[in-house]
C-alpha cells in the first residue's frame, strides 16, 4: 500500500476495489466489490478513468452523514467499451459527445479517424487512448449509425450502449441453414406420439414465437376428482447442443431482448420461429410435463418425456377469454371442437388459484404498460396491457411445470439453476415495518417472514384509499430474483423449489433445465462445457457481476465444488444478462416517451405520486402511463421535509403531504432526451391534498402556537403566514406563490 502520509488509524487508509460508476454531473462512484457502501469520487478524480473502468481507490475522508470519499489509486482493469455518441465539427476540431452522459468526457477524434460519418451523425467510438489528468481521450469511428432521427435510431444505440449481442456469428449462421425445415422420421425415435392429443397454443396476438402448448382433462386422483394436465414445451435442446456455434451465440445472449417495434432474438429466426416454434397444424417436437392434480390445486403425481406434437389451434388470450366468458358467443361457435377443453384448462386453472391462495403466494395488481407505435417508429399511444383469465390459466399452467422441474432436479440429486427468489433483506425489512407502523397498518412482518404475511398485509388493505401505496412499498421491499445451483426457494411464490422450464427459445437457463431433465431421464449427467478452474478467472466473474445480481444466502456443501462452482458461473452469467436485457429495454422505452412527451411541452395532465424521494416527487401521468421528476423547488413556497418511514414529502407550515398515490396536477415543463428525463411543474395540489392536509394539521396554517403572539402577515415574496386565514386558503396561497422567488425545499 502506498503511504499518503502520516494519519491515525482512522480506518482512512483502506484501499479497496470496485467498478466505477459516472454521473452525468462529473462526478462518479466507486460501486465496491464487497458490496459495501459506493465511494464518492469528485470531478476532479474523474478525470483520468471511464464509466465502467475497475480500480482501486484509496478512501480519504468521509463527510458529515458518513459517507466515504476516494482518491483514485490504480486503474485494475480497462474494459473495451465502444461509446456511442455524435460527431461534431468545432472549430477545426472533431469530437464525438457521448450520448451516455456517464462518461463525462468528449472524445477527440484525428482528422484520418472519423471515416465516411458526417457531422451530427450517431456513430461507434473505439478508443486508442484514454483519458489522462491533462488530456482527454482519443478514438477512432468504428461504425456509422445515421441520423439521430432516424426510425429504430433508439434501439441501435442501446444494443451498443449495453452490449447486447445483434449479431449472430457466421458459423451459428451456417449451421442454422443446415438444419431442416420440419421434423424427420429419425427424430420421432424413442418419443411418444401425442399428435392426436388436441394441444393448443395460448398467447398474445403480437406473438411471433410459441414456447408451450397446453391440454386438460378431467381424472381420477387418488379417490377424488382432478384433472390430468399437460404443458408441452418446445424441445429447443434436440437442435442446439452444448458447445455448438448456435449454442455458443445462445449463451452469450443469455435471452431474447424486446423491444417496440423488434425483437433481439436468443436463437436464429429458423428455430425461434420455425423449427421449434409450436406452430399450429405442424408436428413439432417438444419435452412434457404430464400431471395430475387434486380437485384443491395439489400436484398428485407428474412425469416429463419427450414427445412430438401437433398444435390444434393458435388461441389469443382475448379470444379465449371471450369464450370462457360466454361458451355460446360467436367466438366460441367458431372453435365448438375445443370449447370443452378450455372449460377443462378453466376448472384447473381455479383449482391451482386455490392452492396459490392456501400457501400465501404474493399476488399483487399492478399495471404494465405496452408502447404502440407507427411504422416510423413514433409512439402512437400507450395502452395499459389487461390480465385476464385467459393470462392467469397460462401463468398457473406454467407455473406448475416449472415447480415440477425444479423437484425432479432436486430429488435426483444433478447440479442445475434454480430461479431464486430471497425474502427482504434485514435494512429493507425495517424500511417495510417503520412504514407499516406509521401508516397505521395493524400489521407488520416477523423476523423471519413468510410470504403470506405479505398477502394478509395486501388484503388486509386493499379497501384503504391508500393500498396501492402500500402495495408499491411491499413489492419494494423484495429482492431480485436470479439464477444459481444453490436451491432457497422462491418466496414471492411460496415455492420451496422453482425454476425456468418452460420458455427455452427466449431464455438459456431453461434450455439448460431441459438438458439436465433429459439427462436424468436417459440416467446420464448433464455436464457444463470447459468447467473453469478454481481461482483467480472465476472470482473476477463472480466480482464483476456481484453489483448487478446479489448470491443467496444460504450455500449448502456441494458434492462437486469444481461443478458447483461452473453453475455458478452460468447463474451469474444469465442473471446479469437478463439484467441487461432489461435495461437496455427501459432504456429504448424512455427514449420513445421522452420523444413523444417533447411534442407535449406545456400541456397539463393529472397523475399519481409514484414515489417520494428528498429531491422532489415522481408523478405517473393518467393515461399516458409517463413519469416524469416534480422538483422539491416546484413544490410551493415552503420548506418540505422528506419522512422516511412515510416515504413522503410534508410540507411543514402547511402540512400537505406528497405520498405514492398522491393524487396532484402538472404540467410539463422540460424534456431531456439525452438524460432520459422528463420534468413537470404542479400546477395545484388537488382537493384531496386540501382535505388531507386540513385534516392532519387540523389548525390554520401559520396560526401561532400556544402562548405566542400572532404576528402580521408580511409581504414578500415568500407565502405570507396569515393566522387569521383558514387551512384551505392557506393551501392555495401556497400553491399561487410556486414558481416566484419563495423558499426553496431542500434538495
């Protein structure tokens, strides 16, 4: 370690290692390997490394609440990172300005490096040098993107910005066009024929791939009624095999990215939407869990093999909805052959509905939104997407495939990935109670809690004006789910065991589960390609992706480390790729609503406080679903104080509070396209502030406390303190004064 000179031992001294993390006003941090804590690096620390750079840092100070500082000591690791951004032409001088604002710094690029891109144009930066204390970095166009307009622009920058593989390699190319164009005789062997079976597909009208097929009928369980179900999934595994060009490209995307407008497949367009698409009036081959089930929504018994298929029909979740909610409707006289069976996926479907409510399962409602737009790329509108049962019956059906998938794995005792889902960790558990406990909840949660507190919590009140506020806080207090070997069950489902089977042409750990069912089935074991050693290559991994994906707790001995340890490997490997997927996604996503939110510059909209921070508050337009920042500074002219164990805003003379669900009105006042931002001014609080507020503070506002002489009202520009006023018009006053020279809230 280095000596900066001579300190006490103040724990000031500590060096430690971390991925560097740019903010857009110069300033960065240090996400640390150890998860503690991020370290605060000023401008001036910034100006020798690069967003996502490792390095060591050596913390030299804190500052009042605690909070580390460091001096940058040695840059560990430079990551190749093409940056995204626009060339632009000053003064003899060209530069591209990175669109990722994270990174800080223009790129300066020599009159011989920027190839055929024209000024203004979007293009790929590869760097030839980096940034130094005294200069700037230095790069080279790799790539010209077009015009920043241009329809699909968003999408291209963020593959690049993130990462996310779009390009299939040429040998996964070549071996995709020797595959055949349908199912042979050779490879009907040892399968079972369930083409007579009237299978059927069930999904949305955009869908273009189809993953699982689905068929009921009522059995005999035991002494009782159930029913016998069937979810065949697409036997992805049969074309792709480990280490193959395909397989590899497969790997290292991990899953499909979706995006408005196109999709980023995991798998060539011949599998994903040929070969092992489960297309209607096709054989298609395909792995099945076969189960029975109790009258209660009980898994009795199940098996898994494989089999070929032939989908009797491709259902849309809103035709079979139609049909279940009226058996006699024209939908249903156009599909008379196949009514009864919906019925049958119906009555289980409501059996399995049962047994989730009996183990305490978490089934809160909240709205997903799907963007709509033109040819052009341009948001047409944004449309809540509505759940119906048709939506429900699927998800249970896969629901029970998948926890079957998990328990055959773990009673055979083979290594595979498990989707775990942790309980809240202890700091969020406390956020979870002090909340619970001064929003007058009479519930809280246990030290080590269960999922159905949670869900007695939810229905405890689902009738309160404010449940959707707590139903946002009890959500947020879970963890992410991931992949890893190492079984701790998931608890938003209440599953003891559970993984991903039944999606394996969009998602690679399901493609693994399939190898390892098979493997187990033919009494053989289903091993990773090149295990890596133990040591040094892996735990650089592990590092890496630690500040995306956090490890379950509980790590039982494993018979194979050196096994368990490539598991692992995999599991952070597809979680922090699935974590990609979905900010590369948000990214596009905000990009198209900042866009369109541009052509609604002063215009007025009503919306729900969708969180409260100490900074201002987050409004959810009505509608348009489109949030948008409410600076503390637009708040009224007054001081506000951020509760944290309400999670809200107060105002402190007049009492409003800003809370999740807040009801208020804004208006749109600034877009950011580059920042992904949009912000609104309140143009009026609403009657239901009003009254909340007259009804806490339950004084006039400003009115002097007990003992104390009123004073008069002056006037500046700051809200008068009237004590003869009433609360109401008080609130009002407060309102008219936003935007004049009043106090400002603190930031």
């Amino acid at each position: 370690m280095k000596n900066i000179g001579p300190q006490h031992s103040t724990g000031l001294l500590d060096e430690v290692e971390g991925t560097i993390q740019g903010h857009r006003d110069g300033h960065g941090y240090v996400a640390r390997d150890d998860g503690e804590t991020d370290i605060y690096l000023p401008p001036n620390e910034m100006r020798a490394v690069l967003h996502k750079d490792r390095v060591r840092v050596r913390i030299v100070r804190h500052d009042r609440k605690g909070r580390p500082e460091g001096r940058v000591v040695e840059i560990v690791e430079r990551p190749p990172q093409p940056i995204i951004g626009r060339l632009l032409h000053e003064s003899g001088v060209w530069l591209v300005a990175p669109e990722d604002k994270r990174y800080g710094q223009d790129v300066l690029i020599p009159k011989g490096a920027t190839g055929t891109a024209k000024p203004g144009q979007v293009v790929v930066v590869e760097l030839t040098e980096p940034p130094s204390l005294y200069g700037q970095p230095v790069g080279r166009v790799k790539e010209v993107l077009g015009e920043i307009d241009d329809p699909g622009m968003e999408i291209e920058i963020a593959v690049r910005k993130y990462g996310v593989p779009h390009e299939f390699s040429d040998a996964c190319i070549a071996q995709s066009r020797l595959l055949p164009d349908k199912v042979r005789p050779a490879d009907r062997k040892h399968r079972v024929d369930l083409t007579d079976v009237p299978l059927v597909t069930i999904d949305g009208e955009d869908a273009r791939d189809f993953d699982d097929a689905v068929y009921c009928e009522p059995a005999k369980v035991g002494r009782g009624k159930g029913w016998r179900l069937l979810v065949a999934i697409a036997d992805v595994s049969h074309y792709v095999q480990t280490g193959e060009p395909i397989d590899v490209d497969a790997y290292e995307r991990a899953t499909s990215v979706y995006f408005p407008r196109r999709v980023i497949p995991m798998l060539p367009e011949k599998l994903s939407n040929g070969l092992c698409s489960l297309n209607p009036e096709v054989d298609r081959l395909c792995m099945v869990c076969d189960m029975l089930i109790t009258a209660t929504g009980e898994i009795q018994a199940y098996q898994f093999y494989p089999a070929v298929m032939w989908s009797h029909a491709r259902f849309t979740y809103t035709e079979v909805a139609a049909i279940l909610a009226n058996t006699r409707g024209p939908e249903a006289q156009r599909r008379k052959d196949l009514v009864g069976d919906l019925i049958n996926l119906h009555d289980v479907y409501r059996a399995l509905l049962k047994a989730r409510e009996a183990r305490g399962a978490m089934d809160f409602d909240t709205v997903e939104t799907q963007i709509v737009c033109d040819e052009s790329g341009r948001i047409e509108k944004i449309v809540p997407r509505t759940r119906n049962d048709a939506h429900r019956l699927i998800e249970e059906a896969m629901l029970a495939a998948n926890v079957c998938s998990a328990d055959f794995i773990q009673q055979s005792k083979h290594p595979g990935l498990y989707r775990v889902h942790e309980g809240p960790t202890p700091e969020k558990k406390e956020i979870l109670r002090n909340y619970l406990k001064a929003m007058g909840v009479g519930l809280s949660v246990s030290d080590e809690p269960m999922p159905m507190e949670f869900q007695r919590i939810a229905a405890a009140v689902k009738d309160r004006p404010d449940a959707q506020q707590i139903h946002t806080m009890l959500l947020r207090s879970m963890q992410q789910a991931i992949y890893t070997p190492i079984n701790s069950g998931h608890f938003g489902l209440a599953y003891d065991a559970y993984t991903h089977f039944t999606s394996p042409i969009r998602r690679y750990p399901d493609l693994l589960v399939h190898r390892v069912i098979k493997a187990i089935l033919g009494n053989g074991h289903y091993t990773l390609p090149a295990l890596p050693t133990p040591g040094e290559a892996h735990e650089k991994l592990a590092r890496r992706l630690a500040s995306r994906v956090a490890a379950p707790k509980k790590k039982p001995a494993m018979a194979n480390p050196k096994e368990t340890q490539a598991w692992e490997a995999a599991g952070l490997h597809c979680s922090a790729n699935e974590r990609r997927a979905d900010e590369a996604s948000r990214d596009v996503e905000a990009w198209l609503k900042c866009k369109y939110m541009r052509e609604h510059l002063g215009e007025e909209y009503g919306g729900v406080v969708s969180a409260a921070t100490t900074f201002g508050i987050f409004v959810t337009l009505d509608q348009l679903y489109v949030e948008g920042l409410v600076h503390i500074t637009e708040l009224g002219g007054e001081y506000f104080k951020f509760d944290e164990a309400r999670q809200e805003l107060r105002g402190e003379r007049t009492g409003i509070r800003y809370a999740i669900g807040s009801r208020v009105r804004v208006q749109v006042s600034r877009v950011d396209l580059d920042g992904r931002k949009i912000d609104f001014r309140l143009v009026r609080e609403g009657e239901e502030l009003e009254s909340r507020a007259m009804r806490d503070k339950g004084v006039a506002a400003g009115a002097p406390r007990k003992g104390a002489a009123a004073k008069p009202a002056r006037k500046t520009g700051r809200a008068t303190r009237a004590p003869e006023q009433n609360l109401k018009a008080a609130v009002k006053k407060a309102v008219a004064s936003k935007g004049k020279n009043g106090r400002k809230g603190r930031r």
